[in-house]
C-alpha cells in the first residue's frame, strides 16, 4: 500500500528530518540470518526498508551488492522465498514501508501479474526495478500502480531537464536520486551537487527525494540530510555483513554488525537539520 510510504515520509518530515532507507539482500547470507535482519531493521532505526531481489547479472550493482547477491543464490534464494520473507515481516511489522528492488529479468520469469498480486498479498508497497526506462512502462511499471503500489524512479545525475517529465510521470512513494554516476558504493557523493540536484528535483515533482550511491557512513548520511528528504544506505550495510561471515556462513554477531552500522546511520540522520 502506497499510503505506508506516504504516512512514513509525512511522519518523517513533521520530525523536522530526512527518512533513513536501509537496503539489505535477500538471502544474504542465508534467508533465516536475512529475515533476522529484515525483522531488526525497523528497531535500528530504518524508516523504509529496502529489500533486494538476488539476480544473476546486476547491472548498476558495485561489488558489495554483487557479492551479496552471489551469496544469496548459492544458498538457494529464490523470489518465492523473497516474498514469503516480505510476508513474514509484514506479519511482524504492519507499519514500516517495504521496498523490493532488483531488476526485471526474474519478475518477468515468475510472471508480472502473479508477481504482483503476490507481492502485495505479502504486503509490499513498492518496487525499484532498475532496468525498466519510461520506454517501457506498460511491462512492469503501469501495472505495479494498477496493483495499487508504488513505482519508484531512479533519476541520475546526467538526467536532462528534458527527459526528467517521462522520468516523472509515472513515478510513484518517492523518486531515488543516485547521487554519482556509476555503480553502487563506487564513491562518495558531492553534497554541494547533491543539494542542488534535490532542489532542482523538488521544482519538478511533488514526491519525496530520497538519495542513495555512495552513502556510506554516519557523517555523509547527515551531510545528504540536510537537503534530501530521505537518505538511502545499502552497501556499508550489505559490506557489515560480508565481514561478520566466517566462511561464508552467519556468525552471532552478523544480525548485530548490520543493526549496530543502522542505529548509527539513524543517528546520523536524526541530527540533521533541515
């Protein structure tokens, strides 16, 4: 349900602060040590949680995502499993919004429309589907709104003012600003460019801005906070948890490596000023 979304970021700004979006995968690095960490995201302090569709082929995923996603798969995550993860913490936690984000390819396999009847069945309330332009909304992102949840938009920084209105059209929760160019957790974003891509954003759509690449610590989530109206981090986190393995496998301390780098990041952005 889109009213999740919306009721979280009006919650948000009425704090006088930016909403902090946390990007976990799927799977990574097993589904019962990942819905562990779904489930403590909220408490943390995420605002909105991203959760990460494993494929094969990330195009726009830096090595943090990509390994993570490579974890997933080899321990069988699959996006039935994905969805009964979303499910369970749904059944867990009715009131802070969940994201899936990942690219088309296995949507298209597990069929769109089943996909998203199944999707808000486990109480979804949106998608980032990162390799589907406005070319071809009629695909996945038409009927995503026709399901009644949100369509989020990627918009980058070499994004001209002529192509920003197809961007916009149909774009739904919120719009991603990805603050570089280039893939994710490759560098750190320029605030100064930031706030003024945030601003020129603003003129243009009434949605909130949330900004993501590149976020990596405490500091640069406050930095980002002070313009955008949300703070996206996923590769710190996906990267907490990488070095909390051994050999591969979930340590005690994996749930509390990624709850501990959020709690952080939430502190980051709660001191913000806006």
């Amino acid at each position: 349900m889109t009213a999740r979304l919306d009721l979280r970021f009006q919650r948000v700004a009425a704090e006088g602060r930016a909403a902090l979006l946390t990007f976990i995968m799927a799977g990574d690095p097993d589904t019962e040590t990942s819905s562990a960490i779904l489930a403590a995201l909220p408490a943390a302090g995420a605002d909105i949680v991203e959760l990460g569709m494993p494929f094969s082929d990330p195009i726009a995923d830096g090595p943090a995502i990509q390994g993570a996603g490579r974890r997933a798969l080899e321990a069988n995550q699959t996006l039935p499993a994905t969805l009964r993860m979303a499910k369970q913490f749904r059944a867990g936690d009715p009131d802070t919004p969940l994201i899936l984000m990942g690219y088309y390819n296995p949507i298209y396999i597990y069929g769109v429309e089943a996909f998203l009847t199944d999707a808000k069945a486990a109480g979804v309330d949106g998608l980032i589907v990162v390799d589907c332009p406005p070319e071809e909304d009629d695909e996945i992102c038409l009927p995503t709104r026709r399901a009644g949840l949100a369509f989020v938009r990627l918009v980058a920084p070499t994004t001209s003012d002529d192509r920003l209105p197809e961007i916009l059209a149909n774009a739904g929760g919120f719009v991603y600003f990805v603050s570089i160019t280039g893939i994710t957790g490759a560098a750190a974003p320029d605030v100064k460019l930031v706030g003024e891509a945030v601003a020129r954003l603003k003129r243009r759509t009434k949605l909130p801005i949330a900004v993501g690449f590149g976020v990596k610590n405490p500091e640069s989530a406050r930095a980002i906070a002070e313009t955008a109206d949300g703070v996206v981090v996923g590769s710190s986190i996906v990267e907490a948890i990488r070095l909390s393995l051994d050999g591969g496998a979930a340590t005690s301390s994996t749930v509390v490596a990624a709850t501990e780098l959020v709690s952080k990041l939430a502190q980051g952005v709660r001191v913000a000023q806006k």
